[in-house]
C-alpha cells in the first residue's frame, strides 16, 4: 500500500505504477538516501522533534537495511515508486512508530534532491580521478617519445613538424580543462537542499545548517523553492561530460587514423583491438570508435535533460524523475571511457620511424625556408612568394625541397646561402621553436612539467577529502 493511501480510495493499476516507478533507476541512490535519512533523525532528535530512542532505533534498523542491501538479501517491492519509499516502508515495517516518525518535517523533494546531489559528488569525484589517469598516461606517453617527430596538420595537409609529444600534451591541456569542468559541477553539486521540505520549508524547528554539516555539504541551499526545483548540478556535470567526450571523440579519431595502413603512425594492442569475423587480416579500432559513438549518447544525455527542465514551473513536477537516468548514464559512460582511453594510450605502440617519414613528405620546412630569407632581410611576404615558387618547382620535379641544389635555391633568390640546408632539417626546425607553448624539444619539456604541476595540484583538490 502507498504511504499516502489516507487519501485514496483507489490504487493506482499495475502498469501506471510500473510507468511511474524510478526505482529501477534511483535504486542505485540507496547508501545516500539512508546517509541523509540518519542526518534528518539525529537532527531531530536534537532539536526534540523526536525522542533520541526514537532516532537510535531509526539509525540501527537504517544501518540493517543498508547492510542487506549492499548483501543482496533486500527485496525491493516493484508497489515501492522509488529508493526513498522503499527503505522508508521497510524500516517502518521493521520498528513501527519509530520509523514512522522519520519523514517529520520532510518531503521526498527535498529528500530526493538530497540524496541525488549526495551521489552526483561521488561520481564527479569519480569522474576527477579518471580523468587524472588519463592525463597521467598522456604525460608518460609524451615523455616516453621525446624524439618523435611527427607531421603536424591544418585542414588535414602536412603543415609544419611537431613533437608527438607536443600532440599528446594538447590533449592533455584539452583534459585539465574539463578536470576544472567537473569540479565546477562538483561545487555546484554540493548544496544542502535538506530542510526545504515540499517547497516551503516547515513548520518545525529543523537545524539545516547541523544537517548540512552531517551530510558534508559546502552550504545549505537558502532558497527553498529553489532547493527543490533546482537540477542545474546535473546540468553542469553533464556538459562538462559532454566536452570530455567531445575532447575524446577528437582523439579517438586521430587514434583511428594513425592505426591506418595509410598512415601507420601507431599499433594499438591486442587488448585494445578486434578482429573480424570473416576477414582474417583484420585488427580494427573497435573501442576508439565506441567512445567516439558514445559521444552522441552522452550528448544525447544532457540535450535531454535540458528540454526536460525547459518550461517547468517551480517548484517540484514529476516530470524532475526523468533527471536520474541520464545524468547516471553520462557519468558511467565518461568514467568508462576514460579508463579504455588511458588503457589504449598505455599500451600502444609507437612507429617513430614511420611519423619521421610523413614528416619529410609535403614541404614541411617551407615555413622555415621562408623565415630562412626574412631572418635576412627579405620582406616575410615577398620570402613567401620565392618559397612558393621553389615548392612549384619541387612540385613538378616530384621532388623535395631538400632535395633541390643551392643553384634552385640561388636561382629564386641570391639571399640563399650553403647554411639553407640547416633550414631544412625537421629536427632543427621543430627545436627552433622555442617560444613558451611551442614545440622545441625545451619547450615541450617546460610544458611537460606544467601539466605536471596541475596534476598534483588536482590531485590535492578539495573533492578528494583530506
Ligand atoms: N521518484 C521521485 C523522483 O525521482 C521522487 C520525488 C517525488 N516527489 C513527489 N512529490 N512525487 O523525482
């Protein structure tokens, strides 16, 4: 029977109680609804709402069902809509009055807002160490490969080279920025909505700040209309998802490209590969394109959570159940697909000799032959017309441009000295680059520790305790 069913003189059919029920999703929120219904009795206990053996028996029996739950021995009734009136129904049908006494001064708004922003800083926290894996992986993988040069790209084409290192460090930055994202979600997240009740707070003495302090929350929400309408946490956390899985459907795409026969830069493992069923050569990048694809998913996620919010009025409206399943889903997905991406990276290999080789092709010094002439004079503009002309000759000598003669070189413009050989080593022309954020071998290294640094910085930040 409903907890409510003083004023009904129906129940509701068994299918719209199964379309009504989020159980079979917010089943997963049961340590926190119990964490924060043992905060709401001993806060009333001591503001004497309810006798202290009252709150000691609601606490015990909480702790019994917690325990056999986390056991499996727990049956979930499918009568229950949801976690909180399921373990409110059993603890009342294990100690009666006592129980029955726990939900003074509370509603299952407040409460389920309560116990989703409970869980919604686990998983971003959660979310913050598996983002620190990965970009740990990022930064041994660019030290391990300090050496490699690497063609570095613009809409696709051979631009200038680049350190491999450098390559993975971007993602790397691209990764700390979306580690700042997910704490911001987890600042926002952490709010006490308890004491709010249905919308208008209660009648009864309730001490928000001591449960606020129980529940290890930052602050209490002051408003309590919005403590229980407010679902922007999930929405912060979900777009700071959504960009993650943006950044990884970017590298996972590179990923697929470098495992190419065409380009043949890198090997995933086994362990991180496929075969096919009737093509015996086959080994595909089967888990770079599924966190590709989940992208979409994740994506999916929050663009359903913000339509869902769109135009509800304050306060709480069933249509709220549908925030669960989706915020749930995206966090799951994005902490699994950071640990299959810090696996892949991990255990990749790399074919040095085969970027160094893409590097030689599609005039990539032609930038530095072009500086070559304005370090000495020549307008940077007019240097860029000669160059392009030596590339047109190149071009149709099927040729590089290291492979022309001083006397080509001498023939577009007497500038030109023995030393444009110099300019045209990759090694050298990716050293030179030496500006703060470049890709010079010292620059990176500099870089490298930066990432570092902000690595050990997150790892002390606030939402990993003390
Ligand atoms: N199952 C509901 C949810 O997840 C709990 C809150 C219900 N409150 C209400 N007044 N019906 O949103």
């Amino acid at each position: 029977m409903a907890l409510w069913s003083g004023r009904f003189e129906e129940s509701v059919s068994g299918f719209t109680q199964r379309f009504g029920a989020s159980l079979p999703i917010d089943k997963e929120l049961y340590a926190q609804d119990i964490q924060g219904s043992k905060a709401h009795a001993a806060m009333l206990a001591a503001m004497g709402v309810i006798a202290q053996e009252d709150a000691d028996a609601i606490t015990a029996a909480l702790a019994d069902i917690e325990q056999d739950i986390e056991e499996g021995r727990f049956a979930f009734d499918i009568d229950d809509e949801d976690i909180h009136m399921s373990i409110e129904s059993e603890l009342i049908s294990r100690i009666g009055d006592a129980g029955a006494r726990l939900h003074t001064g509370r509603s299952r708004n407040d409460q389920v807002a309560t116990d989703t922003r409970l869980h919604m800083k686990q998983r971003a926290a959660s979310l913050m160490k598996a983002n620190l894996r990965l970009r740990e992986v990022l930064a041994s993988q660019a030290e391990a490969h300090m050496d490699v040069v690497m063609p570095g790209y613009t809409h696709m084409q051979h631009a200038q080279p680049v350190l491999f290192a450098h390559h993975l460090l971007a993602y790397a930055w691209m990764f700390t920025r979306d580690f700042d994202r997910l704490s911001m979600a987890y600042e926002a997240a952490d709010a006490n909505p308890l004491g709010a009740a249905a919308l208008a707070g209660t009648t009864y003495p309730l001490d928000r700040f001591a449960t606020t302090e129980a529940l290890g929350f930052a602050r209490p929400i002051p408003n309590s209309l919005d403590a229980v309408s407010d679902r922007d946490f999930l929405l912060d956390l979900m777009y700071a998802a959504s960009v993650s899985c943006i950044h990884l459907s970017r590298l996972c795409e590179e990923i697929i490209l470098w495992s190419t026969s065409e380009f043949g830069f890198i090997t995933l493992s086994d362990a991180y590969s496929t075969g096919s069923s009737i093509m015996p050569q086959k080994k595909n990048p089967d888990f770079a394109e599924l966190i590709r694809g989940k992208t979409g998913r994740v994506v999916g996620d929050l663009m359903a959570l913000m339509m869902m919010l769109k135009s509800l009025p304050l306060a709480y409206n069933k249509d709220m159940q549908e925030d669960k399943e989706g915020a749930l889903d995206a966090a799951s997905t994005l902490e699994d697909c950071y640990l299959c991406m810090a696996g892949m990276l991990e255990t990749m290999t790399v074919h040095k000799e085969a970027m160094l080789a893409q590097a030689k092709k599609g005039y990539l010094a032609a930038t530095d032959v072009a500086d070559y002439l304005a370090k000495r004079g020549v307008p940077f503009r007019k240097a860029h017309e000669i160059v392009g002309h030596l590339v047109l000759l190149c071009d149709k000598r099927g040729c590089d441009l290291d492979d022309l003669a001083l006397a080509d070189f001498k023939a577009e413009s007497d500038v030109f000295e023995a030393d444009i050989v110099d300019a045209l080593d990759l090694r050298a022309i990716v050293d030179a680059r030496t500006t703060y954020g470049g890709t010079a071998t010292t620059a990176v290294a500099q870089q490298l520790q930066e990432v570092r640094t902000r690595m050990a910085g997150d790892l002390a930040c606030a939402a990993f305790g003390s």
